[in-house]
C-alpha cells in the first residue's frame, strides 16, 4: 500500500475557484442556480463553490444536500448503509439550474442515483455535474460538466478526498 | 440489524440508529412524491394473529412508501382457523419468498420463537406479542418526544433528563414495557401512574418510580404524559370499581390538563377511550401528540423496515448468540 498526494491545499482552492468561475460562466450569470451536494464530502464542496460563487457574483446562490443512499442500485451488496439528511434550499429546485456537486465520479451510479432522486423532487429546468476528482471507469453513459481534476487510476486504486470541514485538512490522495 | 423483537435487548446504538433514520424517512413523507424505490422486489408479510388496523395500516403504508410488495395475512378466516400451527404459516411464508415478517401475536415470545426457530430466513419484526413488548410503538413515542424537544435539531440526540410519566393500564400494556426499556436506554426518567391493581406484582426490577396519583405525578412536572388506553376487552376482573371511578382518579381531565407545566405534551398510543383516560380537552389541546405520533408510526416502520432489508443479509443467528446479544 503506497499512497500519493495528487492535490494539496491549494490546488484543491485553485480547482474550486476554476470550477466556480465555469458554472457562472456556463449559466451566465447566478440566476437560477441551486447548488446540490451528494453526501459526504461534496456537501461542503457544494458550500465552498457556493460562497466562492457569492463572492464573485455579488450575490449568493442557493446551496443544498442531496443524499442518494435510497436510490442506490447496490444497498443488498454491502451492509446497511446510514442515509444522511438531504436539505433542499426554500426555494425548491423547480425551473432551476441544478448543479450536483460530488467529490469522486467514478463508475457514475452515484449520479444516476441522484438523477432518480432529483425527480421525486422536482423538476429542475437543467441538471449539471461539477466533480473535484474524475477517475474514470465510467460504467453509466454519464459525463461531468465541470472538473477538477482528470485523475487517470488503476480500477484497484483508491482516490482518497480530505476536507477540512470533516478530516481537518485538504488534500487527495491515490493509494494503489 | 436482523430482526426487532423488542428494546429490552435493543442496544442504545441500534434505538438511535432507528431513530435517526426515521428523521430522513420523515423529510421524504414532506415530498410531492413520497415513494422511495429502496425495497423494489422485497416481499413484506404482515401477520396479525391479533386484530390491529392501526399498526397494521402503518406498516403497509411504510413498506409501499418503500415499494416492497406487501401480503396481509390476517389469523381470522386464514387456514389459521382452521387449526394450522404457527410453523405450518411460517413455512408457508417462506415458501413464498417473504423477505420480512411483520407479526402481532396474542402469545408473549411469538416473533421470538418466530425469529429463533430457523424456520424462516425473513427478518422479524414484532409489532406486539401478548403483554410483551411493541417496541415499534416505543420508537415512534420517542421519537415524537424527541421531535417536539428539539425540532428539526434531533438528530443524534437521546432523551437525557427527559420526565415521562406513563399513566394507565400498566399491567396489561406491551406498549408501557416498551416504554420504559427504550426511554430508560435514552436517559429518560420513567415514572408509572395506576391503580395498584394494574402495576404488575414485580417491578423491581423496572428503571422506574411507582406513583398511585396521578395529581402528585403531575404536580412532580413531567415533560410528557403518556396516557394508556383502558382495555375494556381485558376488564373482567374488576381491577376498578367503576369506570366513572377510575376516570375521575387516573384520567386527565381538563383540570389535569391545566396543571402541567408549560411546554409539556400529552401521548396516547390509540385508539382513545374519549371521556375515560383522557378527556376530549387533552385529546384535542395543542399539547397532545396523537396525531403527530401516527404520522411518526409510518417514518419509524419505514426505518425498521430499512434497516432489516435494505443492506446485505446478516448471516442467520443461531438461538445462543440471539440471547447473548
């Protein structure tokens, strides 16, 4: 076992200020959005985009949890999993421009995962997916709009995401 | 988790786990759309040896809100009737792909037998079994508790402090026993209130304290009275001496009612006697809870149900480690 750091700090600030930059670009503007965290660690991704966003904006957008353990296709493969909260912004996600925001896309079932419980919420007028790490191996026809890092891996390789605001610091790691 | 068979035995881990997953199933029933594709293609049985609507009704509506195939087996008009043996029903189950038994018994220890006795390979849970436990009811009073003390904040909180008074048919109430196991393992403190004719003879060994009064009970300031229905059904032997006795020493009436302290809340676990343990004030005041609880009933089945179905099957328990744990 032998891990790397493939991202420090401050790579992981510069990949969140770039991604930040594109979904305002992409969107025109802030109007409209709604940020939406797949739990754990895209939740405070989701918050950081959305405070970076407010501050180049002017304007604050609203930011969510969306937790998709429900709507998983493998919950009878592994023990029982604990949901976490899903927190929809007042304004609900109905018309809006819905940016889902995860740490890893890998084989992309998370995503559609999410993608199932989106419509049992609402009907955003657009969805989108902005991701810190892409790994590959994609086993759905499912692609991310906004990136942070393309992060070639080994199918047995673990990418590891610390944060801050649950690991007491930044970094990425790939142990293989 | 494998089965529920009662939170005497429930670890205080597994009772917030419960708890805490009922919070995400509640904010799913607040949804335009209110199923969840989590059991699609697990079969639930509900088997009620007992009459039941309201438990009954919970537990389908938790197990379609999941979208698992529901079967209700009812004991009345069943081959049940006709002198088949709880083993014969069971492995008709089995045969049948039932994924989970939901099962009211009128005999204490059924869902055990049920869970224990390598019959079936589905998750038990008991729904009430005899003068037993109910420890669904126990999980839905809770977690109403719960939600009235710390709102949208409950998660991951226990009951620590917390006053409850359960008043009523003590002796014959599965519903009271689960009560004082599942609060008791929140760090709630657990008072009875009854006649002394329905205290059970040995409480020993019960974390609680007897009262005969229910004016002194409520001048000690409880956070929650939960009111227990009188079981007409179970009144041969004259535990009172009338019912208009009974109600004017144990039931709350409006008077009672304007004694509590601010702030606390009134339970009843259904279907209510109007006029005999609580009066129709305490039924209807901004205090009482019934409502509330039954739409807790549904988001607390749904998590037990979770819990037993969704992840990977736990290798079956033998009888010995069952006991142990």
């Amino acid at each position: 076992m032998s891990a790397r750091t493939v991202l420090h700090e401050a790579d992981i600030a510069r990949a969140l200020t770039r991604i930040s930059h594109e979904i305002l670009e992409s969107n025109r503007g802030p109007d409209d959005l709604v940020l939406l965290g797949i739990p754990t660690r895209g939740v405070p991704l989701a918050q950081r985009i959305g405070a970076l966003i407010a501050q180049f904006a002017g304007t604050t957008v609203p930011v969510g949890a969306l937790d998709v353990t429900m709507y998983r296709d493998d919950l009878h493969r592994n023990p029982t999993r604990t949901p976490h909260p899903t927190e929809i912004p007042a304004g609900g996600i109905d018309g809006k421009v819905v940016v889902l925001v995860d740490d890893v896309l890998f084989s992309g079932r998370s995503i559609r995962a999410a993608l199932d419980a989106l419509q049992d919420i609402g009907r955003p007028a657009a969805v989108r997916l902005a991701t810190l790490v892409d790994r590959g191996h994609r086993e759905l026809p499912i692609r991310p709009d906004f990136v942070g890092k393309n992060l070639p891996s080994a199918r047995d390789e673990r990418v590891n995401v610390r944060l801050a605001e649950i690991d007491d610091l930044d970094e990425v790691t790939i142990e293989s | 988790m494998r089965h529920l068979l009662d939170t005497r035995t429930l670890s205080r881990a597994d009772a917030m786990r419960i708890l805490d997953v009922a919070e995400d199933m509640a904010d799913t029933q607040r949804r335009e759309v209110k199923k969840l594709p989590t059991l699609r293609g697990k079969t639930v049985v509900n088997l009620f040896f007992e009459d039941s609507t309201r438990t009954r009704i919970s537990f389908e509506a938790a197990a379609k809100r999941l979208s698992a195939d529901v079967i209700n087996f009812a004991a009345k008009g069943s081959s049940v009737s006709k002198g088949e043996s709880l083993q014969d029903t069971a492995q008709t189950l089995q045969a049948m792909g039932a994924d989970a038994v939901v099962i009211r018994h009128g005999a204490s220890g059924a869902p055990r037998t049920l869970a224990t006795s390598g019959w079936i390979t589905a998750g038990v849970v008991n729904a009430g079994d005899g003068t037993h436990e109910h420890p669904t009811q126990a999980l839905l009073d809770a977690f109403t508790m719960r939600k009235r003390l710390y709102g949208d904040d409950s998660r991951g909180r226990d009951l620590d402090g917390f006053r409850v008074a359960i008043v009523g048919d003590i002796l014959h109430s599965r519903v009271a026993r689960s009560n004082v196991w599942l609060l008791h393992t929140l760090g709630a403190d657990v008072t009875l209130v009854a006649p002394p004719t329905l205290i059970p003879q040995d409480v020993s060994g019960w974390p609680v304290t007897i009262r005969y009064d229910l004016d002194e009970a409520i001048a000690a300031e409880p956070d929650a009275l939960m009111m227990l229905r009188i079981q007409l059904e179970r009144m041969n032997a004259a535990y009172f001496p009338t019912e208009r006795e009974y109600s004017r020493r144990w039931g709350l009436d409006p008077a009672r009612l304007a004694a509590l302290p601010d702030g606390s809340i009134v339970l009843h676990p259904g279907p209510m006697n109007r006029g005999l343990e609580i009066s129709a004030d305490a039924a209807d005041s901004p205090r009482s809870t019934v409502l509330e609880q039954v739409t807790n009933g549904v988001s607390v089945r749904m998590a037990t149900l979770y819990l037993l179905l969704a992840g990977e099957r736990e290798p079956q328990q033998t009888t010995a480690t069952e006991e142990a744990r």
